[in-house]
C-alpha cells in the first residue's frame, strides 16, 4: 500500500487539484491538442450530462477558446453546431429516436450497448455535416470515421473514454469473477472499438494511464494526444465544508460491479465502527446489483444508496473511495480531491495522475479488499493524509 507520487497529467503539478494555476495550464494543454478549423465532435451522451457528456464538454469549450467552430453530433435532440465567438446555437441533428429505442429492447446489457451505439453512429454518419475534421468517441464511431474520410476530411481522431479495449475486457472480466452479479458489455463492443483504432489518425487520451494501454498494445505514442480532465468548477476546496460529527464515506457513480461497488460494500461491513457511514451517490443499472446493494443497505443501517447531487455528500465527507476494476479518468474521485476531500483509489483509475502527495489520496492494487479496509481503518484513526 503506497501513496502515489509524481504522477500529475501537465507539468503545472497541482499541489491539491482545485489550484486555479492547474486549471488553467489543463485549459491551454486542451486548446493546443485540438484539431485548427471547423471540427465535429460526436458523442451519444448529452453535453456535460455523466461523466461521458462532461467529457465531451471539456472537448466542445477547448474548440470554442481557440476558436474553432464546432459542430456537436449527439445523440439527443440538443445536438446543435456552435460557430466560434457567437454563441449560437442552432439545431443540427436529432438522433435520440433509434438510440432510446434500442434501451427499451428486452436484450442482455452487452447486447443492448452494441444495438445503441450502432444506432448511435449509423444515425450520425448519413448526417456527417460540412467540416474539416472529426473528434468522435471509441465505441460509436466506426461509421462514422469512415463517412468522414469519403467526406474528404482532413483527419479523424477518436477519443478514447476508457483505457484499450483489450484491457477494459480483461478488467471486467475479472471484477465478474468475483462478483458474478450482472453481465458486461466489453465483449460485444470489442471487435468495434479495435476497428476503431485502425481508422483513427489520432487517439485522445486523457490519462497515463488509458496512454499505457495503448502502449502495451504497440501503439506509437505519436498516435496519440493527450487531453487532460478537469473537474466542473463548482468543485473547489474554497467551498464551503462542514462535519456532521460521523466518518463520512463517499462514493458517487454508477452503482456498478466493474465500478468496485460490491468490493468498498464488503470491505466497509468488515469495519465495526458505529460513527462510520458509507454513502453510495448513484443508481445501479442491473437486477443483480440492486439486490446486492439493497440487501446490503437493508443489513448495515450505516449504509445508504441513492441519486444525488454528490457536491451536497462531498461537503460533510471525511473520505472519497473509488475501487474501480477498470476507469479510464473517473471523475467522481475527481470531484472529491477538487472539493479538498482526500481519495482512495485503484490503480486501474486513470485520475490516480492527480494524486500527488499523501496528503491528497492513496493509491491501493486493484480488487484487493485486505488492503482497502486497512486504508479505510488508517483514514478513520487519522493516520492518513497528514
């Protein structure tokens, strides 16, 4: 078990990850990385809804500072095109109609996945608009990227969400060992995203972490870019923070096997203590993982589950935990260290890149449950993050 150490994705190293200086060299870093001219950016998730959609914000107002114009294919009825320094927002293209349907089909989850990014992407790619270059993320993009090239694109690039999807494969797999609760979508999407990279002149990526992957794969480093994440700046360590008297534990997302829902719920039910909490700020998406955490939360009153807004958890938290098997960035723990809550990650979390001193979070081998309630136990004596 060992703090992490210069690992930060610039080299404006913030010392806690709200530093206004760091926000900004991550804006200019951003800005020099994208594509010059008018550039459309596709994404099925709606601007800076989720963690994909605030991906794809980050991607939008990067074009927008170095004045770009910018198209957005997305696939709800507010995809719009953005011209450079106007602010205007015009409508482009509707594409919710085959996606939403493909959710509702009585299909298995991975199934359902490949059916609405297909529909996703055939959808966009007949609708491809006048532009010079396209930015459109991994798994939905297929189409896409080739109907670009016979457009006459000056370049396709992809934005890698998640780490290799060999790896991302490997990584689910192995949480569902454990955790044999849902199914996974990785395999059906797999064939998919490797046709991807072979289209792609460019990957985006947003973390060493998602960068080795690549590497381990053999791919050159002058394939890829680096386009570092922030998070929304209404997370700020100059919020206001109160305690509520109890060890608060946070973890916000979706409530997922791959995610280490199941793993931080065993290891916090190992731990006795009457002022702990543990708070799951999220919904889980699958039949085996609601029982799971229900039956969790009915067993241990110490545990609650449920939406929210995770700003209003992150004010009276004592600790932010995200034992993901696999995350590209993860915004969430994110969140939490902009928010001066200190984390507790895995090492498959791409956002591990902001820790950089103890007293900002740990980073614990992934899966390993004696490890993380011995960090969750130090955190709760005061013996971490001095």
């Amino acid at each position: 078990m060992t703090a992490a150490t210069d690992v930060s994705v610039s080299d404006e190293r913030p010392q806690q990850a709200c530093l206004a200086r760091w926000r900004a060299a991550t804006s200019e870093q951003q800005t020099e990385v994208m594509p010059r001219g008018a550039v459309a950016v596709s994404c099925s998730a709606s601007p800076g809804k989720g963690g994909l959609g605030r991906h794809l914000q980050e991607i939008l107002t990067a074009l927008e500072r170095g004045g770009q114009q910018s198209f957005c294919i997305s696939g709800v009825s507010d995809a719009h095109a953005r011209p450079a320094g106007q602010g205007a927002r015009r409508p482009l293209v509707e594409l919710s109609r085959m996606a939403a349907a493909a959710s509702r089909l009585p299909l298995s989850q991975g199934l359902r996945a490949l059916v609405h990014a297909a529909s996703f992407d055939r959808e966009a790619a007949g609708r491809v608009p006048g532009a010079e270059h396209l930015v459109a993320f991994n798994g939905q993009a297929l189409e896409q990227l080739r109907a670009a090239r016979r457009a006459g694109y000056l370049s396709v690039a992809l934005v890698s969400a998640n780490s290799h999807m060999r790896r991302v494969v490997r990584q689910h797999e192995r949480a569902r060992q454990r955790y044999p609760l849902e199914g996974s979508w990785t395999r059906w999407l797999l064939r998919r995203n490797l046709s991807e990279y072979r289209e792609a002149d460019l990957i985006y990526v947003a973390s060493r972490y998602i960068r080795e992957s690549f590497l381990e794969e053999g791919f050159s480093d002058e394939l890829m870019a680096d386009f570092p994440l922030t998070p929304h700046p209404r997370f700020d360590c100059a919020s206001t923070r109160a305690s509520s008297g109890e060890f608060e534990i946070v973890y916000s997302g979706s409530l997922a096997v791959h995610k280490g829902v199941p793993l931080l719920i065993d290891a916090f039910r190992r731990l006795p203590h009457a002022d702990m909490r543990l708070k799951l700020v999220g919904g889980w998406g699958t039949r085996g993982m609601r029982r799971f955490v229900e039956g969790a939360v009915a067993a241990d009153p110490r545990i609650t589950a449920g939406p929210g807004d995770p700003l209003e958890h992150l004010r009276t938290a004592s600790l932010c935990v995200h034992p993901a098997y696999e995350d590209g960035f993860a915004y969430a723990p994110a969140e939490a260290l902009a928010s001066g809550v200190p984390v507790i990650v895995s090492e498959d979390t791409g956002m591990k890149d902001l820790i950089d001193s103890a007293a900002a979070g740990l980073v614990l081998p992934t899966g390993d449950m004696d490890q993380l309630v011995e960090a969750i136990e130090a955190a709760y004596r005061g013996e971490l993050f001095g």
